[in-house]
C-alpha cells in the first residue's frame, strides 16, 4: 500500500508540473515569445526552460519533474507578467512572507535588515574569533601573479 500511495504522490506530482508546464507555454505563446528568447529573458537555459514547459526530462532513462529555485520562478512572474503567486501556486510551491505581495515588499527595507545582520555576525567574530576576524581583514599581498614570496622585494 505504501508503494501505491508514493506512485499517486509521484503521478500527482508529474501532473501539476505537466499543467504548470502547459499553461506557462500558453502564456509565452500569447506574449509573442519563442521559446528561446522566454529562457533568455528569465535568464535560464533553453533546456531548462523547455523542461519547464515539458513538465519534467528524462535523465538517464527516468522522468524527473523541474526543481527550479525561487528566483528562476520570479523571473518567469516577471518575464510574462502574471503575479508571483500564481506562479509558486500553479507549481505547488509556498511563497515567503515578504514575497507574498510585491506592493507590500521593500527591498531597501530588507538590505537593511541584511546589513544590520552583517553588522552583529561581524561584532561576534571580533568578540569570539578576533585572530580569525584580523585574518579575514588583512590585505592579501601576491594574489595575482605568484606567490607572496615573489612579490616581497
């Protein structure tokens, strides 16, 4: 029985990604876009694009569904113009909370709370680890051409 309830999972699985993949070449038709210049826009391989729009590949002789990461699926939002959302829904993936709404979404919001972050982890290297920290900071001479034996006149 649990060998049945893994092919269903599976054949669950191939079937969003055959829609997903039929309805994102609906959109790239009615955009006018060849499937070379789609990948090109959303800054992907054509392979990867078509195996998008095929649902899966085969590799090595088996069916494997598309794992594309985040980014690869706001670049297909953006590139055809429909929201974020529908596009991790229709894939059945779960956006994070800041990308939910892109009117609610501040990116200068968010590098700042990058660097504030960047800020502690380095106050804690130089408290916990300072021969570590002084290391990371010191200039590093010979990088480019040899060794820094060589470059030491």
């Amino acid at each position: 029985m649990a060998a049945d309830a893994g092919n269903e999972q599976d054949g669950q699985t191939e079937a969003r990604w055959k829609a997903f993949g039929a309805w994102l070449a609906g959109l790239r038709e009615a955009a006018g876009l060849s499937k070379r210049e789609a990948a090109r826009r959303t800054q992907i391989s054509d392979s990867t694009w078509r195996a998008l729009e095929n649902g899966g590949r085969t590799l090595y002789g088996t069916w494997v569904t598309p794992n594309p990461e985040r980014y690869i699926l706001h670049q297909i939002a953006f590139t055809l113009g429909v929201n974020a959302a529908e596009v991790f829904a229709r894939c059945g993936r779960d956006l994070e909370p800041s990308e939910a709404d892109p009117a609610d979404y501040d990116p200068f919001a968010e590098m700042e709370a990058i660097r504030v972050r960047i800020a502690r982890l380095e106050a804690y290297l130089r408290a916990h680890h300072p021969a570590q920290e002084a290391a990371q900071r010191a200039p590093q001479h010979g990088r480019r051409g040899g060794s820094a034996a060589a470059a030491t006149p």
